[in-house]
C-alpha cells in the first residue's frame, strides 16, 4: 500500500504493508535514531511526535500516520547546529550509552514545546515514559532544566561537582585549558592538563543527533531474518521434529535443528580461554532444559514469513522431571540435567554442581568454638533481568575476501570470534567480528546469544542474516542475574572482634554454568575482605535448575555478597548493643594489611578443565597500600546526618505514626575477581594533520571508557580529545584484548595507550629535534606545538607532514600492552534515608549518599554519571525486581511493565562524592561503574530495618513481603509470655 508521511518536514511516498509497524518502516528508511527495545510500547526507545505529541512507534501501525507530521530526532537538530536540549544533554553528562537518548529527547522537547517552564515534578512524568539502565534520570532532568532556561534567554550556572572535601568546583565544559608540560627530561612529562576535565563524551553529537551507533543501525542488500523457536517445556527431549512444512513455506531460506549441525560441547561465556566454567552447552541440541531454551531457528526473506515458518515446525517433546530451586536440585534422586556424556568441565554433573568455588584460612571450626558469640543469618537475592534497552543482536554475512563478519552486539568480540570459530569450523582468521556501540550491557552481553545461530544461518544460505532478541525474548531466553541464597556464620568476642567468618553460597545457575564460577567467586572475594580475621572461609556451588542460565551482573557479585554481608553486620551490632558504624570500624581492612585470600595458594576456582582451576592472578601476598573507607564512611555518616536520624536500633515500629523513617549505611569493596589477569592492548598513528588514529578492542557501553582513553592520549601528545579518533572493536584491525567488562578492563587499557602515547611523543619529539636541529631532549610538546629553546617551534601537522612525506620518511605509530596482573581496590561508602508506609508496606527512598574511593578521577562528569547510574540500577533492583516463575517453570514477568524497573519519577536525591587521592599517581585508575551498585541494597535494607524495627533478609523489599514482616512480628507480640 502506497503511505503518505511527512517525516521531519519532508514528505515521502512509501509502500508499506498493512501491518507494518511504524518503527520498522522509519528504520527503514534510515531513520536509525528510532530504536527497537521492548516491542509493548513500555520503554519509550521507539519515541517519535506524532503532530507533536510523543508517540510509541512500535505499537503504531505506519497506516495511522497516514497525514500526520511524524518527527524524529533527526529533525531535531544537525551536527552543525545542535538544539538545546541536544547541547545541555551533553554537557550535563545524560548522554551514556545513547540508545535511549532519541526518545529522551523527543519527549522533553515535546513537553518544553507546551510547557516553556515546566517544574521538576512535571520534567520527571513527562520523561516517565522513557527508559533508562544507564543514567540515574537525575542528569537528564538537569539537562532539561537547563536547556528550558536557554531557551527562555536566561543564563544558566556552570555544572557543579563535590570533591572530596565535600566543596563543589564548577565546570565551564569544554573549555578546558591546554597548558605546556612540565619538562622532566627525554621530552616526558607530567600530567596535568586534560586528565581531570570533564570533557564531553567522544561520540555525544552522534548519538544526541540518532546518528548510526549500534549494531542494527545497518542495512545490507538480501539481508536475511532469524527467529528462533524455544522450548515450552522445563526439560524434555526432543524425540522428533519436522521442519518439512517450514521448509516448504515460499521466503523461507533454512530452517535448522539439532539435526542439521555439528554436536559441538562450548560454553557461551565470553571469558579468557581456557573458560573456568563447563562446557555443557550445544547450538541446538535434543534436550532442552528450561523454558525459552533453544530449539531451532529460521531464515527467511522477511520476519512475518520467519515467524509463519515456526508455528509449522512441529515438535514432538518428551517432558522429564524439573526442579527449580537450588536446594532440591542437589538432593539425591533429583533431576540430573547434564547426563550427557559429551559436556565436560562440570564440577558434579551426578549432583547437579556445575562448578564449586572454596577459599579458606586459618582454623574456622575452632575460632567458633572459642567464640564469645555467634551470629548466624540467611539472606536471598532474587533472580533479575539486565534490562539494558538494546536487545541482543547479531548480523553476519560474508565479505569479499570469503571471510565471515559478525556485526553483534556484544562486549567479548575477541571471545566471540574464538567461540564462533569452534562452533562452525571456521579458522579464526576467516571470522571478523565487529562490535559497534553497545546499547547498555551490565554483565548480560558477556556471552554468546545470538552470534553462533546466526553464523550458522550464513554459513547455510550464503545470505547476510540478521537476529535480534525481542523483549519477551530477552527475559526467557537470554541471561539473567542468578539468584543466591547466602548462609553467614561469625564468631566474635564481646567487645566486637570479629575472630571468624563463613559465608556458604548457593547460586542458582540455571541450566548452563558458564559464567557459574566467575559469578560465585566474586560474590566472597568482594565481601569478606572488607573485614579481614585469621579465620576465613568462603564457599559457593552453582547449581544447575531448569531455569534460565545465569550470566554476570554489574560489580560481578558483590551486590550478593555485600547485601548479605553488610546486613549481617547490622543484625551483629544490635546483638552486642553496639554502634553499627563502631563495629565497622573495628574490623575493616586497614593500609598496610594483607588481602584476605587473595594471595592465598587455595583461593582458585575448582574446574575440572585442565589448565583452568587457576590460581589467583594476586600470586603474591598483597598488601592494601591505599584505603579510603576511613573518609568515604565519614563523608557519608555526616551527609546523612546518621547520629541525629538514627533510630538506635530500637526493635518494632514507633509507637504512633503510620509513616516511619530510617536510616542506613554500607560498606563495599571491588576487586577484578577474573581466574585471569587482564591483557589489553592499543596502537596509535599519527595522521598528516597531527590528529590520530587509537585503535582498542575495549567496548564502549555508555560508562566513558573511549572519551577517557582519548583524554589519556590527549594529555600525553599535547593535543585535544577530539584529535583523538578511537576505532572500535574490530578483530581485524584492533588490537587483542581480553576484556569481559569495559569497567574492570579500563585500568588495564589505560595502561596500554598510556604507553603507546608515550612512545609516540618520543617519535614526533625524534622527528622534531632532527627538523629543529637540537637535541630532543631540550623539547616541550602542547597545545600542537613542538617548542625548542630560543623561540623556535612546529606545529604537530608540520612535523606530521615531515614524518610521512619528508626526505626521510619515518611513519610513526606504537602498540603497547598491558597486563593487568593486580590493580587497586576500589572502596565505597552509601548511605540511604527511607520512609516507609506501615499500613501499604511501600517503601519511599528520599535520598542517597554515595562516596566512593576511586583513585584519580578522569572525567569528573562522567564518574558521577555512572555512579549515579549504579544507584538508580541498585535501589531498582533492590525495591522491585524479581523474575517470578509458575510451578512449570514458565516466566511470569516477560515485558517491562509487569517487570517494573526505575523510572525517572522513581529517582530520589542523590548527594555523590568523589575521593581523590593525593595525585601522586596520575594513572590510578580505578573501577567506578562497578563498586557504585554494590552496597544499595544493604544500605536500603539496614535503613528499613532502622524504620521499622525488623530486618528483612530477602530481596526485593517489596510491599507483601514488609507487610508480612510487620505481621509477623505483631503476631508474635501478641503471644502470651
């Protein structure tokens, strides 16, 4: 059918089909700003204005615009010349990953174009409809303030950051100053001019204007779609299956099974071989084992036809028995999911263990034995969903070298290329894999979900394919956050010495363990040496149910480990009547103590792999040079006014009012808990202009690690950020790397083109001094230039120019690794305040305090961003998350409106505060993303324990669960003595 649209002012004659979706139609045509994230209308990714009024387009038949004026961000603004809102989302730092920045846009210039002068409370519902993982929604409501102000003429005040000290230093952005180094000999100099700045991000322009970012923002002639056919059974096997009909179906290209591909045992874990997780995985397999699982997959000239060819796939299943819960998956006579013989590296397959992690020191039974008084308590976290906004997706084709490429959405593509590789029997250097932005990761894109299906699919049609997850796809068959239950046991003496500490783990691991031991690890080695005693012990099973698999999560278990660890030491300081915050601090780790575990020649993860039960990368003892949690803890306790709001742990409710209040805080440490240390390499060259060329594999996922790579280079060559173009991952050009997690990996890859900017200023220096005719030595490099003594000096493209084309032509570039053995630990401190209403059990969070230890500070702006992002994914998570599951195994929650995540009316107060340390090592670099999720929830929960007298040691804090507390404890009150 022949549409008439007038898209951003132009009108365009389309031919669409009667039940084609706006988004897609847009998408189409190259409007790439419009973004594909739920498929229901919740997330507001797909936002466009219909006659000004925002609009989900993936709801919205392209029929229904027919006459109406359709706006997308592109009409918003250019990249010569940017709306206000596009210029203060920038500057306010609310641009992270970018993939829901277009709606965000489209909906506050929707609400400026009726409200000139809109409060908070309105900017916060009009952005309501507007999902956000990365941000905290508190930077974008700023940014819509002040760009409301620009556009009424008023001036508006410089952004304002807390340092340390809890003073504020204002930001004029983008106008930092390029002072000279400081010479210090062989042309090396001392940092000091854009590390430090809160610089734009690189590539804001292009994502505040819907330019191409991501994986999909792409269309290849004869490209191909996937849909993939999942399991409705928990666990059955396949006894046949019929593709003769699909097959048939004209549009239809292939149609895949287990029968139609190698038995090839991996695992989908994008980690450094060799994996420390099983390799009990299959592309397709006859046994299926949770709901959601794979069962096949099709490739046809268009979705529709892709879709009309699974309901003719006819299966014929033959349930077996499913267990769900860790517990009685490891009783005998349970279940076994993995008998299968060809799977490998399963620490038990007999009891359903896919792997076992176990640290220990000292003798634990007898420090309990002598122990003046002990504390036990269990503590469950729920099985969660990443959420990020851009789905899974993965595009493949074949270039004209006969090589396949995997366009994907993934962090891991080194990972991805080697696992790929071994499932189609393709060498690995007849793989490319490219990884374009990523829209929000959190862990859920460290593994291999829809790349190998869709190779498969090329390698059968010599056709480009493309298949990307939906929402319903994305909570069934995707990875979650595993649920763990955690049993504490500690030993003390009467004054409060901790003397011995057990922490025993069941992580459910769903039906596949590759990110089991990653996952288990981390949730002990970033608790329990927050308070180090002689006598530690730490162990964790992953258990295999028929439940989706479990993959990593941001602050890679800490957020379980610390829930549990630092409510429990809230439950410990009631018991001996003594101050939370005093039992901390005389316990916590100090400078100049060993790291528990860390260099303990016990400490590795148990893997029957050979070669992957390796030994801590800590080989030798460490010792905690550094420590901030002294200040973090008071930068917190007085921002919160702790002593004054504290209830002093009376038990129950007040004695009147419905509305109690409380307050809490919590500690957190993280460490990168890899089996491996981290390798990360990067080349940079120099272009006739005197710009350059970085090339890196580290993934950019919204959290700045490419604008702080290029600030790092910048401040190293005398140059701008934006002389800096950063290339992103491309096996075939970027260097090797290999990065699980952009967060953790940063300080590895900061190392790396800090090195090979240095190597490359000595080039250009070389180059100059022979041009100059003085020693090298004797040169100072900034602001472009190359100065010599007496006045005489180059500029960067002059000696660019010389370089490449002179009579003595000498190309310069450098590549540098690094291997990032051990870097520092990260430290944190948060506070929360609540209400809660003890007659609905809601929960009010009115503010959180945030302050974090995180070494030198590169980009104030985008630190604070992602804390604030850690805050808000944290207080969610803690609050209203839960993947709730039927008797059959069956998700419940498969969309983002029955799974509620924060919105931007949910966003408390936040008060955030970087510490910095003395300067003395410009390049410590620290884990920020990480550690600012981690200890939320037990602040939240010790705040709702203050208000109301009662501990609840199972996430999500939701209304049933706090009025079933109150309950019960009203009950017991009501008991006779």
């Amino acid at each position: 059918m022949e549409l008439e649209l007038r898209i951003n002012g132009v009108i365009k004659s389309l031919d669409v089909a009667p039940n084609e979706l706006l988004l897609n139609v847009l998408r189409r045509e190259g409007y790439y700003s419009v973004k594909h994230g739920c498929d229901h209308g919740h997330c507001g990714a797909c936002t466009v204005l219909i006659d000004g009024l925002p609009r989900p387009s993936c709801v919205m038949l392209a029929m229904q615009a027919a006459g109406a004026t359709v706006t997308t961000v592109e009409g918003l603004g250019s990249l010569h010349r940017l709306h206000p809102l596009q210029e203060t989302f920038i500057d306010a730092g609310a641009v992270h990953c970018g993939f829901c920045t277009p709606g965000m846009l489209l909906s506050a210039y929707a609400l400026l174009q009726r409200n000139p002068n809109p409060s908070e409370e309105e900017i916060r519902e009009a952005l309501a409809g507007n999902l956000c993982r990365c941000t905290g929604y508190n930077r974008l409501v700023q940014a819509v303030q002040r760009a409301a102000a620009l556009l009424r003429g008023e001036d508006i005040e410089p952004i304002s950051i807390p340092d340390s000290g809890g003073r504020t230093r204002s930001w004029d952005l983008g106008r930092a100053s390029l002072e000279p180094y400081e010479q210090t000999g062989t042309g090396v100099q001392r940092v000091q001019v854009m590390m430090g700045q809160p610089e734009r991000q690189i590539d804001a322009i292009k994502l505040v204007t819907g330019k191409p970012a991501f994986a999909d923002d792409c269309d290849l002639p004869g490209l191909l779609h996937a849909r993939l056919l999942t399991s409705p059974h928990a666990h059955a096997i396949i006894r046949e299956i019929d593709t003769t009909e699909a097959r048939a179906l004209p549009g239809v290209h292939a149609v895949l099974t287990y029968k139609d591909i190698p038995r090839i045992p991996s695992t989908s874990a994008g980690q450094p071989w060799p994996e420390p997780g099983p390799h009990d995985q299959y592309s397709l397999d006859h046994t299926v084992r949770y709901v959601g699982d794979r069962v096949a997959v099709v490739a046809a000239e268009t979705a529709d036809i892709a879709e009309q060819a699974l309901k003719l796939i006819k299966v014929d299943y033959e349930p077996l028995p499913a267990v769900f819960d860790p517990r009685q998956a490891l009783e005998p006579g349970a279940p076994r999911l993995h008998p299968e013989p060809e799977s490998y590296g399963i620490y038990d397959a007999n009891r359903n263990i896919a792997s076992h992690v176990h640290f220990e020191q000292g003798d634990v039974e007898r420090a309990f034995a002598s122990a003046e008084l002990i504390v036990e308590g269990e503590y469950v976290l729920p099985q969660s969903q990443h959420a990020a906004l851009e789905n899974h997706v993965a595009i493949t084709y074949w270039d004209e070298d006969d090589r396949l490429v995997v366009r994907t959405s993934s962090e891991v593509p080194y990972h991805v290329r080697r696992i790929v590789a071994a499932l189609t029997g393709l060498a690995p250097r007849r793989i490319r894999v490219i990884a374009p932005r990523v829209g929000g990761g959190f862990g859920g894109k460290h593994d291999l979900i829809v790349e190998d299906l869709c190779a498969l699919l090329t390698l059968a049609t010599d056709r480009p394919v493309r298949l990307e997850y939906s929402r319903v796809d994305e909570f069934r068959s995707s990875r979650v956050v595993p649920s763990q239950i955690i049993r504490l046991k500690t030993g003390l003496r009467r004054d409060g010495t901790i003397i011995a500490n057990q922490m025993l783990v069941l992580v459910n691991a769903g039906a596949y363990g590759g990110q089991a031991a990653s996952v288990s690890a981390g949730s002990g080695l970033n608790s329990l040496p927050l308070y180090p005693c002689p006598n530690l012990r730490y162990s964790a099973q992953a258990v295999y149910t028929n439940l989706p698999p479990a993959g990593a999560f941001r602050s890679n278990g800490a957020l379980a480990g610390l829930f549990a660890l630092e409510s429990h030491m809230d439950e410990i300081a009631r018991r001996l009547g003594m101050d939370p915050l005093a039992l901390r601090r005389k316990n916590w780790l100090k400078e100049g103590e060993p790291l528990p575990f860390l260099s303990q020649a016990q400490a590795r993860y148990e893997s029957p792999i050979p070669q992957a039960g390796l030994a801590s990368p800590y080989s030798a003892e460490v010792r905690l040079a550094h420590c901030g949690l002294p200040r973090c803890l008071q930068v917190v306790e007085e921002q919160l006014n702790w002593r004054e709001k504290r209830r002093q742990g009376q038990s129950g409710p007040a004695q009147s009012g419905r509305i109690q209040r409380g307050v809490g805080i919590a500690l957190a440490m993280h460490l990168p808990t890899s089996a491996q240390s981290l390798l990360s390499s990067a080349t940079l060259k120099l272009n006739e202009d005197g710009s350059f060329n970085l090339l890196i594999s580290l993934p950019e996922n919204g959290n700045g690690s490419h604008t702080i790579l290029a600030q790092i280079a910048a401040e190293v060559l005398g140059v701008r950020p934006e002389d800096i173009l950063i290339h992103l991952p491309d096996t075939d050009s970027t260097p090797f790397d290999t990065s699980s997690d952009p967060s953790s990996s940063l300080y590895a890859c900061v190392h790396a083109v800090r090195q090979a900017a240095e190597q490359v200023r000595q080039q250009l220096l070389s180059v100059a001094a022979r041009l100059l005719k003085v020693p090298a030595e004797s040169l100072s490099l900034a602001d472009y230039q190359i100065s010599a003594p007496g006045g005489k000096s180059l500029s960067l493209s002059q000696v660019a120019l010389q370089a490449l084309y002179g009579e003595q032509p000498t190309p310069i570039s450098a590549t540098s690794s690094w291997n990032a053995a051990c870097n520092a630990p990260t430290f944190a401190a948060q506070g929360v305040e609540v209400e809660v209403d003890t007659a609905t059990g809601a929960t009010r969070v009115l503010k959180v305090v945030s302050a974090i230890d995180g070494g030198h500070i590169v980009n104030p702006v985008l630190a604070e961003g992602q804390i604030e992002g850690g805050i808000a994914q944290g207080l969610s998570y803690s609050l209203c998350e839960e993947m709730v599951y039927d008797q059959q195994g069956n998700l419940l929650t498969t969309d983002l409106n029955d799974y509620r995540i924060f919105s931007a009316r949910d966003m408390p107060e936040t008060s955030i505060v970087l510490m910095e340390g003395d300067g003395s090592d410009p390049f410590d670099i620290r884990d920020i993303g990480e550690i600012a999720i981690a200890a939320v929830a037990p602040a939240l929960a010790n705040a709702v324990a203050d208000a109301l007298g009662v501990r609840l040691r199972q996430l999500p804090l939701t209304p049933e669960r706090i009025l079933h507390a109150l309950y019960v404890v009203r009950q017991q009150a009501a008991r006779p003595a």
